[in-house]
C-alpha cells in the first residue's frame, strides 16, 4: 500500500485529535516549506528520516524515441532522495506495516513542525 497526502492527513488528525481541515493545512504547510526550500537548491534534512538533495544534471546526448532522432537534451535538475542510517537499519530490520509507517510518518511531522 502505498502512503498517500491523504493518509498523512488522516493519522495527523486521528492521532492528535486534530479537525480534518487543521491536518490538511499542516501537511499542506509543510510540503510547501520542503518544496520552496528545494526550488532555491538547498537539501532538506530530516533528522531519523533522510535528505532530499537537489542535483545538477549535464546536457547529454539523448535519442528520441518515436523518431530514433539523436538530440542533445536540456541541462535540468533533479531531486534525490538519501534515507538516514536510521530508517535504513529499520527497513532492514524487518517489514513495517502499513500502521507502523503512518504513526512513523506522524512523528516525523510532530518533529518537523516542533522545529518551524
């Protein structure tokens, strides 16, 4: 199953008692404050979690697929993702459940939010 904004939203409001509509504009807020940091090219740190890091991509040389025409495709940026040794040990540890990972989720917001 994958972990949509919708399930954030639902475990930030049941687990802390929030209105649905204070849930959502938490989450909103706080992939704002991630997504504008990213745009300015800085890496977003979080502590137990990982880092997002913005990365510059070089033109190359590329082929279009519907022509088999040879292009030269456009410098860009990208953002990758590095899990922090924590998660990682975690991951590895054993399976989480769907449950476990929305109340991880929810403590990574609770911390986030404490932090802004």
């Amino acid at each position: 199953m994958t972990l949509t904004k919708a399930h954030i939203v639902e475990a930030l409001a049941d687990q802390n008692g929030y209105a649905k509509k204070q849930s959502v504009n938490t989450v909103e807020t706080l992939l704002e404050i991630i997504k504008r940091t990213l745009e300015s090219g800085e890496d977003v740190m979080i502590s137990g979690f990982g880092r997002f890091c913005v990365k510059e991509k070089r033109k190359r040389r590329g082929r279009n697929p519907a022509t088999g025409e040879d292009m030269m495709l456009a410098p860009r940026k990208v953002v990758t993702f590095q899990c922090s040794g924590i998660l990682r040990e975690k991951l590895n540890r054993k399976k989480a459940t769907a449950k476990k990972n929305l109340k991880s989720m929810q403590e990574l917001l609770n911390v986030i939010l404490a932090q802004a």
